[in-house]
C-alpha cells in the first residue's frame, strides 16, 4: 500500500532531514516510526500525505501510495489520496477541526456517508456520545481528549484504508491516553487498517504495531519485529531508547500475554 524509495529531504541549507529512506508497509500492517525529537519523524509523516513543510525540498526519492506518487501528483489527486486511502491525524488533532463547525458538521464534511445514523455510529465508535445533544456542540465545547477523538471520527469517516498518526498521544494524561491507544488498536484491527504510527512513546508503539523503525537523524537505524526489536535491539541507540521508558517492561508483558 506504501512504498517509499531512496526519500531524501534537505533543508535551505542542503542538510539531510532525512537521508535514502526506504520503506514499505502492506494492506492492514501497523508499522511504528521511534526516534528522539529531531529525527526527522514529522518530515517523514509529512511526506507520507504529499505535504513537505516549507523550508524543506525532496531532493531524491519516491513515496507511492496506492499506487500514486504523492510527491508528483496534482493537488486533486493527493487529495483523494488523503481522504480515501491514507489519512492524517496531525500531532495537534485540534488543528485539523473546524472551530465555527458543529460536531454533526465536522463529520459530514468527510464522510462517505453523510446521514445522521452513519455520523452518530462514527461517534460511538470512538468512544463519543452520538446523540442530539453532542453532535450540535463545537470543538471548544469539548475536551482534549474528546477533541483527539472527534478528529480521529472525522478522518475514519472517510472510510480510509490507512493512517498516519504523528504522536497521537501528546499531551494527554495517562487515563485518556490509554483510552485512546485501546481505541486506536481497536479500530485498526477491526477495519483492518495499514497504519505509520510516528511516535517517541515505545510503550506505546509495543502495544498497537508489528513492526518498529527507529529513526536518527534522518537515518533508518535499525527495523524489524516490534517484539523482536524490544526484546533484543541490535542498535546501540535503539537500548538507549528502551532504558529510557521504565514502563516498557509491563507493556511487553501485557503484549505478550494477548
């Protein structure tokens, strides 16, 4: 379903953001980018969706999706792309709502189907309330954690077969975040969706994908089995990376025992 090759992006300067990146994730395969701040994770989850930041340039490389070149194709077509094949959940999912839009509205402007029933069924599956009452509040009347998963609503209305989701839970508490990483591990398995889930939180990553990638400065430095990778990292800054979490341990008990 994705398939990148050789992806180079340089800044103004000519420095490598990210340097001969390759990578290929399958229909229904849930893949984790790691790395520290810096390494190049929201470059990459930008390029995935056809949308290199200013400043940057693609300076080699190719990123297809479904088949489309997202770098090359016109506007409309990635467009498509992003609302029909491989949707985008910002690390900010706030900023991809609409602040003058109601919940029902917010639905319905990505929706496949735009009936009442189908918005308020796309709100129960993310753990939102689908009645009356809540689909006719704006954005700035719910919390961060229902805001995260309205926006989540809106782009799996759409129907997408994959997602890209940069650091889904910054700035959550530990209560919320679990909620929405037992969401998000929920409805990838039952729809059955390819997923690039770009994070620094590995106990995260250990609970919802197959396959690690870890990332420094732009570089792939190590990739394999997400078990296999927790368990027995070859990288010496991928076991700099695990002492790092001191809650990781539980969570690969937790993967283990499922």
């Amino acid at each position: 379903m994705i398939e990148i090759s050789g992806l180079r992006v340089e800044d103004t300067a000519g420095r490598a953001v990210l340097e001969n990146l390759s990578l290929r994730v399958a229909e229904g395969e849930r893949v984790a980018v790691v790395g520290e701040s810096g390494a190049g994770k929201t470059t990459l989850t930008m390029a995935l969706v056809g949308a290199v930041r200013r400043g940057l340039r693609v300076a080699g490389g190719t990123v297809v999706v479904d088949g489309h070149d997202v770098l090359t194709a016109p506007g409309a077509e990635v467009r498509r792309v992003r609302r029909r094949v491989l949707a985008y959940l910002p690390q900010d999912p706030p900023s991809a709502l609409s602040p003058t839009l109601r919940v029902r509205a917010q639905i319905r402007e990505l929706a496949a189907d735009r009936s009442d029933a189908a918005v308020s069924r796309g709100l129960v599956e993310v753990g939102l309330p689908g009645d009356r009452a809540f689909l006719r509040r704006y954005p700035h009347q719910l919390s961060g954690g229902q805001q995260q998963r309205l926006a989540l609503a809106r782009l799996l209305a759409g129907d997408p077969r994959g997602l890209v989701l940069d650091e889904p839970t910054t700035g959550l508490d530990g209560l919320v975040r679990k909620q929405v990483l037992d969401q998000l591990d929920r409805l990838s398995a039952d729809r059955g969706l390819a997923v690039v889930f770009v994070t620094h939180d590995l106990a995260a990553a250990a609970r919802m994908t197959d396959r690690l990638i870890v990332l420094r400065g732009g570089v792939v430095v190590e990739e394999g089995p997400t078990a296999q990778v927790l368990a027995r990292p070859a990288a010496a800054y991928t076991r700099d990376l695990l002492a790092a979490v001191p809650d990781l341990p539980a969570e690969m008990r937790r993967r283990a025992a499922t």
